[in-house]
C-alpha cells in the first residue's frame, strides 16, 4: 500500500478563502514546563465534530487566554469524554464547527492550510460510497458572501502512524515525560514507518506530526476515478 500527503491545489481557478476559526479549544499553558521548558499551544490539532456545548463550564473554552497547568489538566478532564477515545488533548488544541466567512471558488475537496481538510457534501458522499473509510463530516457554521455555495464539511481525523527512524535526527530524545512535548522538526524528507500506517484507514493525520493529512492509495485512486478537484497528492516513501 502506497501513502501520499494532501496538498492544496494551487492552480488560480481555486480561490476559495475560509475566514473562520473553530468555536472552542483549550488553552495554552502559561508557565513553562518544569522539565523541558516548553509552553504554549498547539497548531493544527482539532476535533470540529466535538461539540461542548453541554458541559458546564464551556465558556472557558471560548477564552484563548493561557492558563496554569493545573487549569489545563482540569479542563482536559472536562473534555476528554466526549473527544475520540484514546486521541492526544494538547494544550491549543480546538473542537467545534469553524466559525466566520467564506467567499470564492471551492474545489470538490479543499484544504484552508496543511492541516484542515474539507469536501463538498457530495464528494464525501461519494467517496463514502466508494468504500473509503475514515470519513467523518462535521457540519461547519460560515457565511458564503455569495449566491451559489458549496455545501463544505470538514473532516475529523483520527491519527496514526510516525516518522519513519531514518528521517528523524539520530541524537532525538525521547519525548518530555512531564509534559509530553516531542520536541519534533518536520523532516526534511518524509519517510513513513509502513509497520505504524493504519490497515483499515484511508485518510488520517500523523499521529506524530498531526499538520500533515495522509491518504492511502485507495483514497487517491477513488479521488482520480471520481475526478474530484482541489487538492494534489504527494507520495511519500515508506520504509
Ligand atoms: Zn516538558
């Protein structure tokens, strides 16, 4: 099985723009890690099908504000029942459908930035029935500043799979055990680690490097055969 990254199409007919951000997240942590001295925040980790609404103190999810640790690990308590079982909570890290505008051209599939990952209802409807697997659609709340719209979910994605040895810095530490933060680069080059990828999953973040959205070569043959637009495929080696 071949794996391949999601890429934005960058041909000029795509100039689709969401103006939006997701409703809720965690904060950031205010001080820095005891052990490692990280802080902050998260990019890219989110999960816009987690709806928070009904907890009780939803309103400090509303709030970018950093907080202590000990708020955090509260909040995150909070959370993490109605989140997908087993799936990292960093600090930063956002639920809920994006909120705010939207104007321009939208290919069938379309990606805001690297790491969020949209379709028009039918192109995940067909897809779906071609068999691909791993496609949840979460409804998204966003004005089109235009007459004819697509209707867009985004994706929510499990995470699977890690960097591959070889394309990681040999002196890397093991990850922070305070805190968890990896400490990570982007490879220059990816390589996957085939025996981490995920058998029964066509489309998915990296569990170790979640900004990136892999497909699987089902996906990308059924998004070919279905001729759906807007986004490009990059194979990545596997080793
Ligand atoms: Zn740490």
């Amino acid at each position: 099985m071949k794996f391949y990254l999601f890429e934005r199409d960058l041909a000029p007919r795509y100039t689709g723009d969401l103006n939006a951000g997701h409703r809720w997240g965690l904060p950031g942590v205010k001080e820095k890690c005891p052990t490692c001295g990280s802080s902050g925040g998260v990019v890219g980790l989110a999960y816009p099908c987690v709806d928070v609404s009904n907890l009780p103190e939803h309103d400090k999810l509303d709030e970018p504000w950093p907080v202590s640790i000990a708020e955090f690990n509260r909040l995150r308590e909070l959370v993490r029942p109605l989140a997908p079982q087993g799936t990292p909570l960093e600090p930063g890290t956002s639920f809920g459908p994006v909120e705010g505008s939207a104007m321009g051209y939208f290919g069938q599939l379309f990606m805001q930035n690297p790491w969020s990952l949209y379709m028009h209802r039918e192109a995940l409807e067909r897809l779906q029935a071609a068999g691909i697997r791993g496609l949840q659609g979460c409804p998204i709340n966003v004005r089109f500043r235009q007459k004819n719209h697509p209707h867009l979910l985004e994706l929510q994605l499990e995470l699977h799979g890690q960097y591959h040895p070889d394309c990681l810095p040999p002196d890397l530490k093991p990850p922070c055990p305070t805190c968890g933060d990896a400490n990570l680069r982007r490879p220059e080059r990816t390589i996957l680690d085939a025996a981490s990828l995920p058998g029964d999953v066509d489309v998915f973040r990296l569990r170790q490097g979640w900004t990136n959205i892999i497909a699987s070569e089902r996906l990308v043959d059924a998004v070919r055969r279905l001729e759906l637009d807007g986004v490009v495929f990059q194979e990545l080696e596997t080793r």
